[in-house]
C-alpha cells in the first residue's frame, strides 16, 4: 500500500457506497480508500494496517472498534447524540461535501507533510472580470463562464466584491472563507494545499473558495497577499482555469488584472457607462499598466430573456449559449 490510508465503516452499505464514490472522486485527496460493511472485516484490517484516518459510523463503533488505533479518528454521527467526546463527531446525513470537509479538517489536526502535488506540469490560465460599471452582469458571466469551463476543465472561481453579488455564494458564520486562506498562506505555509481543501466548496462541477463574509476584511488584505495566493493557487497544479471576479475593492487590482491572461469587461449603452470606461483606460495607460488593454474584451451583452437563478444551472439557457460563443478566446 503506497500513501495515506482511509479506512470507512459503515453497516448501511448505500451510504457506505456512495460516500466512498465521493471520496475518490475527489483527485486531490491524500488518502487510498478502504471501505468495509462488515465490522469484523474492518476490525481485522485495522488491526493489520497503519490507518492514517479511521471513519466509523456510529452503527459499527462496538468496543472492538474502539481499541483500534490510527492517527485520527471520525465518528458518523447519526442520532445527533455525543456518546464519545474523545473523538471527533461528524453529522452523517449532512451533504457529502461537509462530510468530507470534515473529515479533511479533522486530518488537519493530525497531518505532518504538504500534501503533494497531484498535478505534474499543468498550466494554469487566468481569466479576469473587471468593469467600472456596475450592475452590469459581471458576477453572472463571470460564473457562467466558470461553469461551462468546469464542465471539461478543473476550475476555480474566487469573488473578490465588498458585498458578493450572489447570496448562493455566501459562507455562513461558521465556514471558512478566502480571507481565512490568506491568513494560512501566512501562518502554515507548509500545509497550505491542505488548508485549502477544507475551505473550497462546490457549484456544480466548478469549485470555488466562499467570498469574505465582511467587506472591510477584503481592504485590509495586503495586494502582495493577493499576489502570492494567486501565485500559490496556480503552482500547485490543482487548476487549469482560476476565475477572478474583481472589484474596485480589493488592493492590487491592477497588478491582479496584469497576471490575467485573459480580461473581459461588461460595458452598457448610454453617455455614463461610456464615460467610466474611457476613465478606466485612461487610468490605465496613467499608470502605466495600459498593456492590459491589448488582453481585454469587452461585451455588452444583450438582453437575455431568462437567466437561471441557481448557479449549477448557469450552464443552460441563452447567457450560456452565449459564452460558449466566445470560450475560443478562453481555450483557443
């Protein structure tokens, strides 16, 4: 056996099945899985077998299962009781992704090593969102894009407002968001493709890493912060797409423009949405960063008769249609 060991036990063998399914799903897990509905046979298995992480359902957690050892040990919760508070509880029917989350945050505790790069020589391409003009369907393309790249390509999306722009998107007070992954690119450099996995949820197939929960912490992160996370992201392989939907509000937006290699701005009809365009390219070629306008497009989109509300449905419909007319900019 090579690697790190996973070993799932669960009488319910429906759940057992399709919790295994789901972990082995996800590539960047560091873990090779070993599933068992028999309890003998798990205990049997344990017994033999340097087990980095132990998941039992509370259904198969007898004495016997409790004297084996490993690294960490995750309990399944199913009656919503905390018999054993040695050891780490975890919600059995919540949805797969927190589960799995769960579990990875509580190999967290445990892990020593990085978690190694799975992905070999891949390269990553940018894709900016940024305009001057608002209320423009920024947020909309840009993870409209995000989901019909995801449904060929690993994808990343990260929301970068003062306020995101789709409730869908908001973490609760108890999830992690992309300011708590700065704060572990500063603090647990070593493991921080590890931290990461706790936080990135998922829309569909694209993953994304929730927006901040308070727009003053998205001012107070450094534009060399940014830049270093971005860089980080992109060498670890992980993607081979990472989606920025930007905002005035964020430091070092010029600079995080400039490592796109693509850029699309929304524009609009009318003497206003004109205007701030020109101001932004003038701004631009102020500063001296007028090379970013060699890489961007800019679309004003039509009017679209209906657009999906869920986010997972953004790869249907005419805005859809749409952006796969355009993805040759993107993959070309």
């Amino acid at each position: 056996m090579n690697g790190n060991i996973l070993a799932l036990c669960d009488t319910e063998e429906e759940y057992a099945q399709h919790m295994t399914e789901y972990l082995k799903a996800h590539k960047e897990s560091p873990w090779e899985v070993y599933t068992y509905t028999d309890v003998e046979e798990f205990a049997s298995f344990a017994k033999e077998t340097d087990i980095d992480m132990l998941v039992v359902a509370e259904n198969a957690y007898n004495q016997e299962v409790r004297k084996l050892s490993a690294q960490k040990t995750v309990l399944l919760n199913e009656s919503g009781v905390i018999r054993w508070e040695d050891i780490r509880n975890v919600n059995k029917y919540q949805a797969a992704e927190c589960v799995y989350r769960e579990i990875f945050s509580a190999y967290m505790e445990v892990a020593q090593q990085p978690l190694p790069r799975l992905v070999e020589e891949s390269v990553t391409r940018i894709i900016g969102f940024f305009s001057p003009i608002h209320r423009c369907l920024q947020t909309t393309f840009a993870l409209t894009m995000g989901q019909v790249l995801s449904q060929k390509y690993k994808t990343l999306y990260l929301n970068f407002e003062y306020c995101a722009g789709n409730v869908e998107l908001l973490p609760d007070m108890k999830t992690k968001d992309i300011s708590d992954l700065v704060y572990f690119l500063n603090t647990d450099k070593e493991r921080f493709l590890l931290r990461m996995q706790t936080i990135i949820l998922k829309k569909g197939e694209m993953d994304y890493i929730p927006p901040v929960k308070a727009g003053m912490t998205l001012l107070e992160i450094r534009s060399e912060e940014w830049m270093e996370l971005l860089n980080r992201i992109s060498q670890s392989g992980e993607y081979e797409y990472i989606i920025l939907d930007l905002s005035e509000s964020v430091q070092g937006l010029l600079e995080l423009l400039r490592s796109c290699d693509r850029i699309y701005t929304l524009t609009k009809d009318g003497r206003s949405a004109r205007g701030k365009i020109a101001h932004y390219e003038r701004l631009l070629e102020m500063a001296e960063y007028d090379e970013l306008l060699t890489k961007t497009s800019r679309y004003r989109l039509p009017r679209f008769r209906k657009i999906p509300d869920e986010i997972e449905l953004l790869t249907k419909g005419e805005l859809a249609d749409y952006v796969r007319r355009i993805m040759g900019e993107v993959t070309g």
